[in-house]
C-alpha cells in the first residue's frame, strides 16, 4: 500500500480500541501510522477588564490566549505520548495539534496523503452528537479519505476478519 493511516486518539476507551485497529490495519497494508491528537481550543474566556478600547491591541487578552495554547499543547502531547506507550505501539509518527479535531483530523490526512483515518466513536447517540457535536460525525463530511469510525464495544481482532 505505501501509503498512510491517520488515527486520531483522544484518551477514551473508544479512542484506544481505534488506536488498536489502526494499528492492524497498517501492519496488515504495510502502511505508515500516524497517531494524532488534537486539543479542542475554544475561545479564551476573557474578562471584561481585559478588552483594550477599539483600535488598541488588548495585550493581556493575547497573553492569556497564549498561554492557554501553550498549555494546551503540552497536555495533548503528553496524552498522546501516554497512550501510545500503554499501546504498545512502536514506529508510530505522533502528531500534537491544537483547534478543531475533525478539521485537524481531516488537514492531517490531506498533508500525508492518508489512504484512511480511524477514529473511535463514543455512541452518544444522534440526540446527543447534535447538541455536544461528534468529531466522528463532521470528519465524515469533511474528509477527503474514507473515514472508519469504530463504533463501542468493538474488538481489536476486527480488522482480522
């Protein structure tokens, strides 16, 4: 295949069980893992006081939007290193990113040429996904590559079948 597998791990059961069937399916393809993680960074919540009046840069508003990212970014690779150990997974390209997982996800598989991406998902059920949005859900419309979300309850031993 020669190509690549993007997985995108948040932590979560779900996100592992992906993590192990992305792992297959690249051993089996011959293909190059690349495991992600993208922390969601919303907008800072600023205080009011914190708003420099109009046409005057706010400092401390970007001082604390930066460190913020900073943090951010730190606790995502260390979550993704973390994960990726109690895997066992060796050989793997670990990438730490910041902003919207399904968009980072998708821009991810674009940049390496991704032939698939993996992701797990957390069965909140469409109620749910529609008010708290599912990475699944938007990667699926966004992605430019097949997208395989594996639902709860799956086994490792699925790509073996």
């Amino acid at each position: 295949m020669n190509g690549s597998i993007v997985c995108g791990v948040d932590g979560s059961p779900d996100s592992q069980r992906a993590l192990g069937i992305a792992v297959e399916y690249a051993q089996r393809l011959g293909a190059r893992l690349i495991v992600a993680n993208v922390a969601a960074v919303p907008d800072p919540v600023v205080p009011a006081y914190a708003y420099a009046p109009m046409g005057q840069p706010s400092t401390l508003r970007l001082s604390l939007a930066e460190g913020r990212t900073e943090a951010d970014f730190e606790a995502s690779e260390a979550l993704l290193e973390r994960i990726v150990a109690e895997a066992g997974v060796e050989g793997a390209e670990l990438r730490t990113m910041l902003g919207i997982p399904a968009e980072q996800l998708a821009e991810l598989a674009d940049d390496v040429r991704a032939h698939l991406i993996v992701v797990g998902s957390r069965g909140r059920g469409a109620f749910k996904a529609a008010f708290l949005g599912s990475v699944s859900n938007s990667l699926i419309g966004i992605a430019r590559c097949p997208v395989l979300v594996v639902p709860r309850g799956v086994v490792e031993t699925a790509a073996a079948a």
